[in-house]
C-alpha cells in the first residue's frame, strides 16, 4: 500500500471514529435524560402505598422504554428519531394507578399487579389504534379535534404533573395535610429545583443542563445531611429517600398466568373507560410531534409509518409492562442538533436503557425523591406555561376559556370527568365552528346567471328584466341544523329587501351536498312551508335519491306542487327561465321565416339576399344534426324546434354545452376553423334549420362578395352573443 493510500484510509478510519464517538456522547446525554425521566414516571405510578415496589416495576418500564427507543430509532421516517414515555398519557394514568392504590389499600400483592396490568392494557390499546390508523392510513383522522380541546388536555396534564410530583415526594394525595410543617418541608425542595429547571431548559437550551441540575441538587441536598448526621436509615424513615424493601428481581413477565392471578379484575374493568381517550391523546401527540420535526429537519415524515413504528412500539413495550410513548420531538430534535439526526444514536440509547436492567438500580435508591418530583414539576410547568400562560395570548378568549374549563374539570373531578368534558366541548365547538360557515357556496339571481341555452334578444330581455324573480343558491358539504337554519334565514332575509320582494322560485343546487341530517331535514320542512305561505317555489337540483325521499315523505301531492325536483343546476335554471319567460311572452316561439329571424338578430336588408343560398331541413327528435368528429362541411341557422350541443360518451350520460332555439346559428367554430367536430348536435324536438355549405360560401366570396360579407357579419354578431353570455357567467362566478 502507497503512503497516500495509507494517509486516505487512516482519514477515513478517524472520521468513523469521530462520528461514532459523537454518536456515543449524544447518546449518553440522551440517555441520562431518559432514565431521569423514566424513574420518575416508575414513581409516580407506583407512589403511596406502592412505593416499596419501585425498584421491581422498574424492569417492567426500563425495557419497555428500551424496546420503544430502539423501535423507533430502527424503522422510524426520520433516521434522528429518538422513541421515549410520554409525560401526557403518563400523568393521566397516574391518576387512575393513584384510585386503584386506594381502593386496594393494604392489599400490596392485588395492587402492584392491578397497577402493571392497567399499564399493560394502556400501553397495547395505544399501540393498537396506532396501528390500526397508520394501517389504514388515517394519520389526518385525529387532527380534526379543535385544537384548543388538545390544548386543554395538555394543560390538564401540566396541574396532574405538578400535582403528582408533589404528591410523589409528600406521600400523600393532594389536600390540605400538604401544608403541615413536616409534610411541606418534604416537598417544598422539589418545587423551587423544578422551576429552576423550567427557567434553565428554556434558557441554556443544553442537553446537559436538566443533569446537571439533578446532580447539583442532589450534592447539595447531602451536604445538608452531612451536617445533621441523619443515617440512611433515618432518611428513608422520613421519607426522603425511596424505600429499599422493594423485591431485587430484574425483570418479571406481565402475562404470565401467575402474574395475572393476582390482579383484581373487576377494579381493573371499572377503570378501562378511560384508557382510549389516553390512547387518543397519545396518537394525536405523536402527528403534532412529527408535524413540529418536519419543520425542524426540513424534510416530510410519512405520518402513516410514524404511526406503524410507534403502533409497534407501544405493543412490544406493553408486552414486557412499559408505559406509553412513541416518537419524541425534544430528544430527536437533540440528536438532530448534535449529530444531523444519526440513527446509530437511538440504537445506542436504547442499549444503554437496557444494560440498567443488568447493572441494577441499585443506585436509583440514593437519589432523593424531590429530585424525583422535581422532575415531574419541571415538565408540569412546561406544559402549564405553553397551554395556559401562553395560550392567552395566542387563541381567542373563547378557545382560551375551553382550554381553562377542561384544565379545572380534569383537576377538581378527575380525568375522566375532563375527558369527558372536553369530547362534549369538541363536539359543541365544530357545531358551532361549522355553523358559521356558510354551505352557500354561490348566491345568484336568474338576471346574473343563466342556463346554457342561448336564447331569442326578446326572451334574453325578459331575463334581464324580470330574472330577479329568480333566486340561486349552490351548497356544498355535509348540511346541519345551524347550516340549513343559515339557508332558511338567507332566503327569509332575501324577500325583506324591496326590491326583490316579488322572489317567485328560489333553486337550490344540492350536486355537491354530501348529505343531511335529521335536524338539518326539519329546517328544510320549515323552508318548504314557508316557501308555500309565501308562493314561492323551491326547485332541487341534484338531489340524491335519499335526501329526496326525506324531502317529500308525509306530503300530498298537492303539498308538493310548491316544489319540483330535477336532475342537475342547468335543467333547472333552464326550467325557471322557461316558467319566467312564459309569464310575459304569450309565444315563446313566434313563427317567422328564416329571413325575419335573421333580421331582428342582425339588422341588414343584406339578409334577403343570402336566403337563397340557405337550405332548408328537418329533422325529427332525436336525430343529429352533427356528430363528433364530422367533417364541418355546413354551418346551420335554426328556424324552428330547439337543438342541443353536447359531449358522449359511452360510460356517462350526455353533457349538454349548449341548447339553441330559433334565431341562433351552430356548428361555426369548425366550419371556420377547418376542423373536424368535437362535439354532437342533436334536435330535442322536431327542428326546422337552414343550412350552409362550404362550397356555397366559397361560390359567394368569388361571386357575390358582399353577401358573403353579410353572411361573415351575422355569424360574428351571433358568436358574439355567445362570448357575452359565457363572460356573463364568468363574470358572476367571479363575484361569488
């Protein structure tokens, strides 16, 4: 090997070394941090009565927390994922293992086990809705609870987390006895060490920060004893230290049928109600988590298989007795910041979780146990400070009073009571979030929007004068109560204004409705009373079969001549301007000859000249005047009969783009442009038309050139009127 050869492979030996060694060093932060937080979550669930048995339930949370890290660390979307147990399903379950150690008071055995095997059923339940949404790919379904009810959630968990850090160190639940001079002496340490290591994490922003504060205060703490002479003994009589009585076994099997014949299953069972909504809140923090790391890595996670892998997670943590958790955006954000986000530095964490379960916890019984609640506190704090503190200047004053109303239910009834709570608050803020708006997705007047018949100058003149008459509403979406009472006040509003008080049809275009509930039916009953009291006709369009079934049930016949059903927006606005029309225009279909026509459309004596090179045809209903992709070899006037322009298809019924009556022109686009049709023309009814060929164009430009000029001149004013109409529409739309 070359000295050049030697010199590259000893660099690149070094930057493996180098890389490792950070990894390694991340690692070990992260790991110290998760093991704080780890035993101080064994803690807390195990706390009063329980406490001696902290040092055996260990093994259970020690390798779940192992098995979740390194899951996660293995088969994350973010290669930087760092996996750990959440402080918001953890402080909610602490309040349940905290009413299952009192109702089992005295009975250690019936509640060690009935404390894991909640764990365990939480832990698995979690993991399995994980699954379940990420198999699914229902990552989005859980973003749909209002914001401000998570944020309630949270804040809740922030007093539990306080409360239970204290809680943890007095040994005793929350009351007054808190306050007696040795009980307060117990915990008031762990309250200052915790605000502190509020004021430093969100200062010092270093990974060694929260251990060297532990650290720190647990010498002092000893200092301090060092002076009194206390004994370890005396320490752990007081209560400042764990108790050491606890069994030295490293790990045991949840699900062994030994284990399980200690529980007390029917305490268990009365406390199962609250174990989804847990689940819940844990699949809504990992989606907002993994939001958050994709805006800090600046790349997409795939939110489906953040779900799978923490899915996974929670069920091999759950099997070996571990608490919930998944994904966490703190840690990961760590490794991300240290190391670009290294997989190697989970996998690294995870094994030194794990190798506690062979070194022992030993150690673990010297710490004091404000430390311990310090902890607790600490995330509290954070939880309270973002959710409360925060949130007042961030939502409105009535998100605001959710996240506060949850927050005091949950903290003076208890978790299922603010659960509770706050899925009735969800459901009440989407009722009335979705109230406001409006499934009015267009308001027009028959004036302002037409069908897609092109019609005579004098039946067009009828509309502009009297299409006020005419009032449309397009809706979209799922319609309820509060939005169909919004339809209702929106039409009953209309007629009040002068001016369009003579409202003879309102059309309602249901094409884009999803559906309708039950006590959005009553508004419409109520609609179509109204609407009969005030003889005005209701027009459906679109309207599924259900919905019309619901819309006409328990009515005479007679009762539903106020309404009128048809198949699409266009049949209807066409069926209206009909109706409207016909109550000013004795004739819609006056009997002119073609010329006449031609001459109120296009004022030129010219005209009498053209008709001679016109040819007359008829053709019966149903027959096509042109087909798609015909040669354009004629250009056809209608003289009489109505003709229709529409796109076909074998697999869907005909769209109709345009109906025509007499007086209009059709087929020019591909007789002056040369191509072929795109598009068929048939006769809706027995149609007389004149027709124009090719050849008869090109004989009267070589030897009458000016009536070919006026032949030129009436199809750009009638292509003209056409434009107008479709700007019209455009022009309506617009303003929607």
């Amino acid at each position: 090997m070359s000295a050049a050869e030697n010199q590259t492979g000893n660099s690149v030996s070094r930057s493996t070394f180098s890389s490792f060694g950070l990894s390694l060093f991340t690692a070990f932060f992260i790991f110290i941090l998760e093991i704080i937080f780890v035993l101080a979550f064994t803690a807390l669930m195990y706390s009063g009565e329980l406490s001696s048995q902290i040092p055996r339930a260990l093994g259970f949370i020690i390798l779940g927390d192992a098995l979740l890290c390194g899951i996660a660390a293995f088969f994350s979307s973010n290669p930087g994922a760092i996996g750990v147990e959440q402080d918001t399903p953890g402080a909610m379950l602490a309040v349940i293992t905290a009413g299952i150690i009192a109702t089992l008071s005295g009975a250690t055995t019936k509640q060690f086990a009935t404390v894991t095997i909640l764990i365990v059923s939480t832990t698995l339940l979690t993991g399995l809705l994980l699954l379940t949404l990420g198999y699914f790919k229902l990552g989005g379904i859980v973003r749909f609870l209002p914001y401000p009810v998570i944020g309630g959630f949270l804040a809740g968990s922030g007093w539990l987390l306080v409360q239970g850090g204290i809680g943890l160190i007095a040994n005793i639940p929350i009351g007054l006895s808190w306050f007696r001079a040795d009980i307060l002496m117990l915990w008031f340490p762990g309250l200052p060490v915790g605000i502190i290591n509020r004021i430093v994490s969100e200062k010092v922003r270093k990974p060694y920060a929260i251990p060297l504060l532990m650290l720190i205060a647990s010498l002092l703490f000893y200092g301090y004893i060092g002076m009194t002479n206390l004994s370890l003994t005396d320490l752990r009589a007081t209560g400042w230290l764990l108790d050491s009585l606890a069994s030295a076994s490293i790990w045991e099997f949840p699900l062994a049928p030994s284990f399980l014949a200690q529980v007390d299953w029917s305490v268990l069972l009365a406390q199962l109600p609250t174990i989804l909504p847990i689940a819940m809140i844990s699949a809504i923090g990992l989606l907002l988590n993994s939001s958050g790391t994709e805006l800090l890595i600046k790349k997409d996670l795939d939110l489906n298989r953040e779900l799978m892998v923490a899915g996974f997670g929670n069920l091999f943590a759950g099997m070996a007795g571990g608490l919930t958790g998944f994904q966490d955006i703190s840690f990961s954000s760590l490794n991300y910041m240290m190391t670009g986000g290294k997989r190697m530095v989970g996998i690294l964490t995870a094994l030194m979780i794990g190798a506690t379960l062979f070194i022992g916890t030993s150690a673990i019984l010297y710490i004091p146990k404000f430390i311990f609640g310090a902890v607790l506190i600490y995330l509290g704090i954070e939880l309270l400070m973002d959710w409360v503190y925060k949130a007042w200047f961030k939502f409105s004053r009535i998100d605001f009073l959710v996240i506060v109303t949850i927050l005091v239910i949950l903290a003076v009834s208890g978790v299922l009571q603010g659960i509770i709570a706050g899925l009735i608050l969800a459901v009440v803020m989407f009722a009335v979030s979705y109230s406001r708006v409006s499934v009015i997705k267009f308001a027009f007047t028959g004036r302002e929007f037409r069908s897609r018949v092109t019609r005579a100058p004098h039946e067009n003149q009828v509309l502009d004068t009297h299409g006020d008459q005419l009032y449309i509403l397009k809706l979209e979406g799922f319609i309820f109560f509060g939005t169909a009472n919004g339809i209702f006040e929106t039409l009953r509003q209309r007629i009040k204004v002068p001016k369009y008080n003579d409202l003879k049809y309102c059309l309602l275009d249901f094409s884009k409705v999803s559906g309708i509930d039950s006590t959005g039916m009553l508004s419409f009953n109520r609609m179509i009373q109204w609407s009969q009291e005030q003889e005005i006709t209701l027009i459906f369009a679109g309207v599924g079969q259900n919905i019309k079934n619901q819309l006409i049930q328990d009515r005479t016949q007679d009762e539903n001549r106020a309404i009128k059903f048809l198949p699409n927006l266009d049949r209807a606005l066409e069926w209206c301007e009909n109706e409207i029309i016909s109550l000013y225009l004795a004739d819609l279909k006056l009997e002119k000859d073609i010329a006449d026509q031609l001459k109120a459309i296009f004022k030129d004596e010219g005209i009498e000249k053209l008709i001679p090179y016109l040819q007359r045809r008829e053709y019966r209903a149903g027959e096509y005047l042109i087909q798609e992709d015909d040669a354009p070899d004629y250009i056809y006037f209608i003289h009489s009969g109505q003709v229709t322009a529409q796109l076909e298809s074998k697999s869907r019924e005909p769209i109709r783009l345009e109906t025509m009556h007499s007086g209009r022109s059709v087929g020019e686009i591909a007789f002056y442009l040369g191509t072929r049709r795109t598009a068929s023309v048939v006769a809706d009814e027995d149609s007389v038309v004149y027709s124009l060929s090719i050849d008869e164009l090109k004989n009267m430009e070589a030897h009458v050139p000016e009536v070919a000029n006026v032949f030129h001149r009436v199809s750009v004013f009638l292509l003209s009127e056409r434009v107008m109409h479709l700007t019209r529409t455009v022009r309506a739309l617009e303003r929607s």
